[in-house]
C-alpha cells in the first residue's frame, strides 16, 4: 500500500509538467487515470527517439502505469465523460494555455460543482494572471524567463539553455507539493481548491537564494563560469587527465587534507587560501594554481585521494556512467521492472524513500486509449452509450 493508496488522479495534461506531478502521484500510490485527445494522444508521444525508433523517452517517463482513455473534451460528449471521470476523482492536472479548459465548459467552478472536494491543479508557462499569461510556451521559455539561462556558462559566452528540461521538472515538483497540501487541507475541511504553478514561477523559486541577493543588493545577475558566483570559496569545476570533476568547497578542517591529496602539502600554511571565503584575487590565484594541478591525474585518481581525504566533490559523470554504478541501483533511483511488450526493461525509480509505505515507479506507459472502454464501463456507460461516443467524434 502506497502512501496515496485511495486517491484517484485524473490527468488532462501533456508533455512533462503536469504528466510527471502525476506520474510521481502514481508512484506514491496514487491511482491515475490520463485523458488524451483521440487519434493523436499526448504530444510527448511524438517527441521520437529517433526516425526508427517510435518510443518516446518523454511519455515513457512521465506517464509509466496510468490508465489512457481517449476523449475529446471539445465535444459534448467527451465532457460529459469528462465530469463523470471528475466527479469520482480527487485531483484533476492540467496545464494548457489558462482559459483553455474554460472555454471547452471544465472550468473549476464546473468541475467543483460536480464535485465541491476535488483539488483542481493547473500549470501554465508563466502564471495563471497578467500580460503574459495567454503565451503558450515550453521548457526553454521557462529556463529564459525565469533568468537560470542568463546565468549558465562563462563570461563572454552565450546563455545556454540546461540539457535537461529543469523548467518543467521545477514546475511539476511545485504541482505536486501544491496538490499534497491542497489533499491535507480537504481532509481537514472537506474543502477542495486550485491550485496553479507555473514554469515561470517555478523558475524563480528555484533561484530563491540568488534573487534574495539581487533584491538585497541591487547587483545584477552574474554567469555560473564553472562554479557559483554567490560562493567565495573552491567551489569549482576542473578538468582532469580524462574528464572533469567539481570541487564543493574545501573549509578550513578540510584544508590540510585537501593540501595532501593535491601533493602540495606546503599550501596548508598559505594564509591567503586556507580560509573558506577567499578574495576574489586570491581565489583566481588559487584556481589557476588548481587548473594546473588536476589536468595531472585521472578523475578516479582524484576520487580516491580526494575521499581519502573526506573532501567534498563528484566526478562529472555521464547517464552511462551513473546507469552503470550499483550505488544508484542500491538507492532505487533507476529499478528494473517487466515491461509488457519490451520484456525486462530498466527504468528511473522515484527519489523518495518512505519507511512504511515504499514508492513502487511504474514500468510501462499504457498505449493510446487502451483502457477508454474499460474506464467507461466503470463510470456507468453501456456499450451502445461508448458505441455513440465513437460515432461523435468523443472517443
């Protein structure tokens, strides 16, 4: 039993945002049941692995052990269906443009009238209200507006955007706490509510401490230039003999040790380094001695003098590397499971940890509408009554 053992999750969304708050939802025990336009589906089943390969690692990740019914929530029909689905549901996700599902009749204040105790999550690219709420947008626009790309990098060169989609990562997560405080708060009331997130917000909620210090300071934003420019100290990333690794900050306990794993031991008396906070003059002296240092040896070099030492740092690894390494197995961050069609597949696993009511990550995301007619007999429906949905275009 799942710590969400109970709650029913309807999921209207697509892409990542909404899809992965409930995919998380699923693996907390939730049970999740996604609507999708007919014919076509979630977008993300489009985003291709390659022209030969019509797997889709967006939709697989982000919508692994939901049920798909297939309903087109523009006709009379597939609303209808839709309220139906709400009216058993303790949370409906969506994140279209805002106005988007008012306009085809599920407005909250619909669904709630069908259902006073459901919790009502949307997501948008940059809120709910204002000039620019009507703008459709992605990942990257998170990324942009929200500055984390004004940021990456180096000086003198161009912003770059992450090679994740951390704006919609960001977003889902915020949806998904929203939505657990938004359940709390029902059990304690009986009352439902809305919750909204955005990309845009969620971006600015990410980078809490470094907007603190700009609305403090006044101090415009500065580039990442391999470390961070809010941290005074050998927090850093630097190459090696055969790949990088990034030092987390080297305080004065540490220092000594630190001198001896770099064979430097004469730098453990140097008074211009051994302090946690250095001089901007300092630290660049410091770094370019460092430079020098690590390109000498290999990255496993370094992890073992490094570790030996108890310093903090992390070979840059890539998703080979970290796929390969049985600590992250050991963890559950990526699992293993029986996939219907693909047979023994390996997955991402869900990062959190419960003692009594262990996470279970789902292994295979269902195909397009695969469970419409089985989800629709449980709501009451007749096979005549799906028959007639068909025939409207509804399902």
């Amino acid at each position: 039993m799942g710590a969400l053992d109970g709650v029913t999750v309807l999921d209207l969304s697509i892409i990542v945002q909404g899809p992965q708050a409930a995919a998380m939802l699923h693996d907390l025990g939730a049970e999740v049941v996604k609507v999708e336009l007919p014919g076509v589906g979630d977008l993300a089943r489009w985003i291709h692995l390659a022209d030969d390969d019509p797997r889709s690692g967006f939709f697989e990740a982000c919508n692994r052990g939901k049920r798909s019914v297939t309903l087109d929530l523009r006709t009379p029909g597939g609303r209808e269906a839709c309220l139906r689905l709400a009216a058993r549901s303790d949370v409906l996700i969506a994140n279209f443009v805002p106005g988007t599902l008012e306009s085809w009749g599920l407005s909250y204040e619909e669904v709630a009238a069908v259902n006073p105790g459901i919790v009502y999550a949307t997501g948008s690219t940059f809120g709910p209200v204002g000039p620019m709420a009507q703008r459709e947008g992605a990942d990257t626009s998170g990324q942009a507006s929200g500055g984390l790309m004004a940021g990456t990098g180096v000086d003198g060169s161009v912003p770059t955007p992450v090679a994740a989609v951390v704006a919609d990562v960001a977003g889902s997560q915020n949806m998904a706490v929203g939505i657990l405080a938004a359940l709390f708060h029902r059990n304690q009331s009986g009352q439902g509510q809305r919750v909204d997130v955005s990309l845009l917000g969620g971006q600015i909620w990410s980078q809490a401490s470094e907007y603190t210090a700009h609305l403090l300071t006044g101090r415009p934003q500065q580039r990442s230039n391999r470390g961070h420019p809010m941290i005074r100290g050998v927090l850093r990333q630097f190459a090696t003999a055969d790949g990088h690794l990034v030092l987390v900050g080297v305080p004065g306990p540490l220092w000594p040790g630190f001198a001896r794993a770099l064979g430097r031991p004469e730098l453990a008396q140097d008074e211009r380094f051994n302090t946690l906070f250095l001089t901007p003059e300092n630290l660049a002296t410091l770094f370019g001695i460092l430079d020098e240092i690590f390109v000498t040896r290999t990255s496993a070099d370094w992890d073992e003098r490094l570790t030996a030492e108890g310093q903090r740092h992390a070979i840059v690894r890539t998703h080979e590397q970290v796929a390969a390494d049985p600590h992250t197995w050991e963890n559950g961050y990526l699992a293993e499971g029986d996939h219907p069609e693909w047979g023994r597949i390996k997955v991402v696993g869900c990062p959190i940890r419960f003692s009594a009511t262990p996470a279970e990550p789902g292994i295979a995301a269902p195909e397009l509408g695969q469970h419409t007619e089985e989800v629709l007999l449980e709501l009451g429906y007749t096979w005549d009554d799906i028959s007639q949905l068909r025939a409207a275009g509804a399902c």
